[in-house]
C-alpha cells in the first residue's frame, strides 16, 4: 500500500461522510453516485485509487435495499480500479434485527447482507452498535465494532444529571445498558418484553428500583418506537421521576416520533448514524460520531489498535 488515504460516500448521509473527512482534514473523494433514467444505480469513482486505501462511507439507512446496492457498487467499483484495501464504513448496519430464524422459511437477512458486502470486495468493515453482536460473526474478513456508549454517557455526564439509574428494554440489551451504566454510575434495571407480532411489543414485567430516580432507557435503535413507550409507561408506574431514552440508530420508522412525543419520555438521545426523518424534533438530542469514526478510520489507516476507543 502507498499509504495514500482516499475516502467516498454515497447517497445515504453525505453530511456525516463530510464531518468525517473535516475531522481526518483529508478531502472526500469524487464519485458519481446517481441513478440511470431506467432506475438502476450508477456509481463511477473520479478518482484515481490504484494502490490506495479506501474507505467508502454508507449507511444502510431507508431506503436500505438501493443503499445498499449503492455501497456494493462502489465496492466493486474499487476493487476493479485495484485499491489495495477496501474498507466498508457502516455506521448502520441493516436488516441487522434479522440474525436468526425465529420460524421456518425464512432467511436470516444480515448474513446474506454479509456475504454481498464480502463478495463485492470489501476487506474490511468498520461499524458501529449491531443489534447482535453475532453478526460480526458473519463476516469472513476484519470487523471494527464500535460502540456509542461512551459518547452518549458523556452526554449525560456533562448535563450533570445524578440519581440515574441505567435501563434495559429487554433481555438483550442488558450488556449495553451494563457499560452505559458503569460510565455513568449508576445501578442497573432490566425490562422484560415479548414481539406478539411485528413491529409489535409487549412490556412483561421488570427487575429493578426505580422509583425516585431518573430513568434512562438505553437501546441501540429506536424503530418505530414501540419499546420505548411501552418502557416509558411501565418506568412512570413504577415511580421515575423523569424518562430519558439513549440510543444509537434513530429510525424513527412512521409516526415513531409523535408517539414519543406524547409518551412520558423527557428527552430522547440519539447520534448521527442515520439523516433523521421528518417530524417533531424538540425532543430530540443529537450527538455526533464523526469525530469516533475518523478516529477509527486513521488508526485502520496507519494499522494501529483500535480497542483504545473503547475506553
């Protein structure tokens, strides 16, 4: 590798790719990235990047299906001009919530999406929160799982709110809300739910004191917002004196936000994985992971440890 750094992105955020190379202070890359009038996706890279290592930066944000494509394009867009290495950066990974068959005839979505990501060309992949953690499994090459813990604590931390108490929506994510709650201080409660359906969810019961404390729900994605609400109601029942959510990856698929809106929750916290949809924004609070991802990418970049981030 000549050790040239080159950077592109597609359609799916392009003002998260432009915090990122403002960070790094390297250029972005030029690129078509467009659609033939026949609906299919167009990408040509402008740049020469034999011998170079590139990063391509995309969401698998909605629509998922032609952002992905997009990214599989400019993946084997690269791979044919000869790059010496490819690294795919996903903030969001998508169909990530399909891991696992949970009844027949179905697929298990995310690692089909891996195999693509793998046989379009990438080397590598760079990502951040997977809703399982098993999915880095999928992959036959290097993956840099990155976790927002640390950004949103420090949120927290820096608002100096005290008496916290750190909450689990379901089973699942109690190692996330574990991490958020030792950087934070804060004790630990679990929420137990159940999917009658999809996108459907119902609150069982909880483990956990929360009544006098603030309570801060903590997820790596807010969808339709379901959960939330149905953890916001239980938390309000059980004595919180304030509601907060914390969460990665803010879909906010439908009418997700008007439903938070006039749900207990004070505040909802989320990062800039994803160009936040339409709709009542006052409740929102939005951190930026431009500054983890560039740090990340460098150290790719210069083949230095990237556990250092997770401290």
């Amino acid at each position: 590798m000549d050790g040239r750094l080159q950077i592109f992105t597609g359609n799916a955020h392009p003002k998260l790719a432009n915090d990122i190379v403002t960070e790094l202070e390297a250029p972005l890359g030029r690129a078509v990235v467009g659609t033939w009038r026949n609906g299919e996706t167009r990408v040509k890279l402008e740049e020469n990047v034999r011998g170079s290592d590139v990063f391509i930066i995309q969401s698998m944000s909605n629509p998922a299906d032609h952002h992905l494509m997009e990214l599989l394009l400019m993946i084997d867009a690269a791979r044919r001009a000869s790059a010496s290495r490819i690294t795919a950066v996903v903030p969001y990974y998508a169909y990530a919530k399909q891991e696992k068959k949970t009844s027949g005839r179905e697929p298990i979505s995310a690692k089909l999406v891996a195999n693509l990501i793998v046989t379009a060309g990438a080397d590598r992949v760079l990502t951040l929160d997977l809703h399982a953690p098993a999915i880095e499994g999928f992959f036959d090459i290097p993956v840099d799982h990155l976790r927002a813990a640390s950004l949103l604590a420090q949120r927290f931390r820096r608002d100096g709110k005290v008496n916290l108490v750190s909450v689990s929506p379901d089973a699942g994510g109690v190692a996330r809300a574990d991490e958020f709650r030792t950087r934070v201080g804060a004790p630990l409660a679990i929420i137990s739910k159940r999917h009658p359906g999809p996108d459907s969810t119902e609150v069982l019961e909880m483990v956990g004191d929360v009544d006098g404390k603030i309570a801060v729900i903590v997820d790596d994605m807010i969808s339709t917002g379901g959960t939330l609400v149905a953890a916001a109601q239980m938390l309000k029942d059980r004595g919180a004196t304030e509601i907060y959510a914390a969460a990665t990856h803010g879909i906010f698929a439908g009418d997700a936000l008007d439903q938070l809106a006039n749900s207990p929750i004070t505040r909802v916290l989320v990062t800039d994985t994803i160009v936040l949809p339409p709709g009542p924004r006052e409740l929102l609070d939005v951190v930026t992971v431009a500054p983890l991802l560039a740090e990340a990418i460098m150290r790719i970049h210069k083949d230095l440890s990237i556990s250092a981030l997770f401290t």
